[in-house]
C-alpha cells in the first residue's frame, strides 16, 4: 500500500457523497432528450426494477421518503387520534411525516449496540399508552432492527408497521430482505443515500389496496396516473377521488435511478469493503467501539457510525470531531435525538431524560466517510487521523 507518510491529509474529505458516473449523466441526458421528462415509462421501469431488490409484490415511488413516509401512513388508515411509535434516533422527517398525516409520534428507547427501536421498550409503551395504532421502526444506518420481536407485539395488538429503510436498500433481516417485512416499508433516493436520484423516495409494500391508494394520493387523488392520461390511447377524463399530494418522481430520476441500480451490488460491495477496514483497524483500539452488525442480517451500510468511550479518553466527541477537522477529515453525527429539538420539546413534550440509551448513542456517536468513491487511501487517512486523536488523548 502507498504511504503519504505521516503528514495530514492536504485536502478535505467530505463525509457524504453522491456517486454520480458518466453512466448517470448519459441516462438523465437521454431522458431529457426524450421529450417525456416528468412521470411515465421510467418511472414504471423503475418502480418494476426495485421489487426484486426489496422483496415486495409493489413498489412505487414518489419525490422524497419523507412523502413516502407520509402517504403510506394514509395509505393504511392511519391519522387523527393515533398514536406512532417510532425511535429518538433518527432525522426529524420520521416524526414529521406521522404529524404530517395527523398522528402523533411516541418514541421508545433504543438499544445501545445498534441504535435501533429496543423491542422491551416498546413493550413498556404499549403497556402504558393508549391509542397506538403503529410503529415505524427506522433501520439506523442500514442495521436492520429486530424485526421477530417487534413484530410480534404488533401481530398481538394488530398494529401496522410502516418501516423507515431510508437507509436499508438492500438490507436483510433474517434472510428477508428490507421491503418485505412491515404493512409498508418506505426508501430514500436523496442524494447521499445509497441509491441516489437527487430527491426521491420509494413505498413497497406486499398489500395491493395500499399501493393502489397510494398511488391515488401520490398524484392529486386522481384516478389514474398522468401516463395513462397522456399515453396514446389515454383519456383526458378524469376523477379525484382522495385528497392527494403532489408526490409523483419524475422520468428524468427514474432514469438516473435505473443507471444507479444497475451499480448498486458494485457500490454496496464498496462500502462493505471500507466499513471492514474501518473495523479491523478500530476493533482493538479500547477508546473506540466500532457498529455492531448482528449475525442474523446483513447490513445496507449506509453510514458507519464509530462511538467513543469516554471512559478512556479526556477529549469529548465534540472535541473528537474538531481535531478530526483540523486533519482534513469530515465527520458528522447521526442523529441529533428528537427531544434535543425546540419543535418536539415544545409540541409534543419530548425530554431527553426519558431516553437515556439513546442520549448516551448521541453523546459518544461520530460518522465517518463512507461512499462508494473512497479510496483505500482515503480510508488510511480517516484511520490514521483517529488514531493520531486517540493516542494523544488518552486517559
Ligand atoms: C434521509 C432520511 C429520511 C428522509 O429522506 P428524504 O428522501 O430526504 O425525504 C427519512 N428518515 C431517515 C432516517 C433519513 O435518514
């Protein structure tokens, strides 16, 4: 391996990146010169080419996961008067979207290995509050959560399940994949996510009354879609039958999306290659504890969150983060807990200390880069910057 020796990084290694090839640029400008730009033909490709990655019998797909989000919880019923129970741990669009479709959002404890909705501490909550009519698990940086457990304190009250994959394309729980699972499961194409097309977002579910409705509510709660309508042979009659968004991807994504897929097992095969570095590397060092991916599933690896023990260490993650940067290397943290925020503390009454597991997450957590782009060099200098932090900063 090439060796830079011990200087710093020259340039600045950003922590997310879009991976954009000449592949991408062709089909987006084919699609462009289509004539056809908005939703039709690609979109439908699309749409057929994601079921076989998600394991679900329909998949459609929409502007962004946060409307995907959204419109699933329509889709299944679910609105006024219910409660969701979803994770601290996760980007403020999960907990949105249920307000967003007239819910209101409860959040249960995490686990402290993988981030993900601990199944004991939503028991507790479905014990103690009424009204809860769903969860929505988010599988934190592509770890799916356990889905056996969760789901059967679900199928025992008959709650619905709406997954948040945005990060856990290509995901498996148990040898099922992320798609397959919940009432609905619902996918991000944003440009940092695993698939990227700009903005976008999927909603794959195996009941076909909710993919027809969704469908409905993605576009206007019109009837039929716009490629029908405009499709030799279309009609130009219509009818609004719900009250729908304006939701609908676009042609000219779904192309880049397309371009994207067929890339997809080569650029999860590249971030699976560097979170194995970043853990061999990390695994002995007793400061660091490096993501725990649990032997029943595979991981989509979207983000590699590192945590820290403090215990070992005199420097705190903020402090981590600012010496990593002044090493040119970008980190960011994933996430913020909900109940850190103005809006959930003052609308819904959320307080950090009643999530202590996920608090503790928050307080030792940093990402590192990973993205199908990075080399293996690049991979050294983000290991050879935290282990220069460590060593001089070690208790
Ligand atoms: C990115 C993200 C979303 C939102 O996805 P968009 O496609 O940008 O709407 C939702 N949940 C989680 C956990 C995310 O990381």
């Amino acid at each position: 391996m090439e060796s830079r020796g011990r200087g710093p990084r020259p340039d600045f290694l950003h922590v997310l990146r879009p991976f954009i090839d000449d592949d991408d640029v062709r089909a987006v400008g084919e699609t462009l010169r289509s004539g056809w730009l908005t939703v039709g033909k690609k979109c439908i490709e699309f749409e057929e080419a994601l079921k076989p990655v998600v394991g679900a019998r329909h998949v459609h797909v929409v502007a962004s996961c946060t409307t995907a989000l959204e419109i699933a919880l329509r889709a299944l019923g679910i609105g006024r008067g219910d409660r969701v129970v979803t994770s601290p741990i996760t980007f403020t669009a999960t907990a949105a979207a249920i307000l967003h479709a007239g819910a209101e959002p409860v959040l249960a404890d995490v686990e402290s290995d993988t981030g993900n909705l601990d199944p004991a501490k939503v028991e507790r909550l479905l014990r103690s509050r009424g009204k809860i009519r769903a969860l929505m698990p988010v599988h934190f940086a592509g770890h799916p959560c356990e889905m056996d457990p969760l789901l059967s304190l679900t199928r025992k009250r008959r709650l619905l399940v709406v997954e948040d994959a945005a990060h856990a394309l290509t995901a498996s729980y148990r040898g099922r994949p992320i798609g397959s699972i919940g009432d609905a499961t619902c996918f991000s194409f944003f440009a940092c996510k695993n698939l990227c097309t700009i903005e976008g977002g999927a909603i794959a579910t195996n009941r076909t009354a909710v993919d027809r409705k969704a469908r409905v509510l993605s576009l206007h709660g019109i009837s039929r879609d716009a490629w029908q309508r405009y499709s030799k042979g279309g009609s130009w009659r219509y009818d609004v039958v719900d009250f729908g968004f304006k939701s609908n991807l676009t042609d000219v994504q779904a192309a880049l999306g397309l371009s994207q897929l067929a890339k997809l097992a080569r650029m999860q095969e590249r971030r699976e290659q560097i979170a194995a570095r970043y853990t061999a590397a990390f695994a002995a060092e007793e400061a660091l504890e490096p993501p725990t991916v649990r032997p029943h599933v595979t991981m989509a690896w979207h983000l590699y969150v590192l945590r820290l023990r403090p215990e070992c260490l005199r420097i705190n993650r903020d402090s981590f983060i600012e010496e990593l940067r002044r090493r040119n290397i970008g980190t960011s943290v994933h996430f913020i807990p909900l109940p850190l925020f103005t809006f959930y503390r003052k609308r819904l009454g959320f307080s950090a200390r009643a999530y202590p597991v996920a608090m503790d997450f928050f307080k030792r957590a940093l990402t590192l880069p990973l993205y199908p782009s990075l080399t293996d060099r690049d991979v050294d200098d983000v290991i050879t910057a935290v282990f220069d932090v460590v060593r001089r900063n070690l208790r």
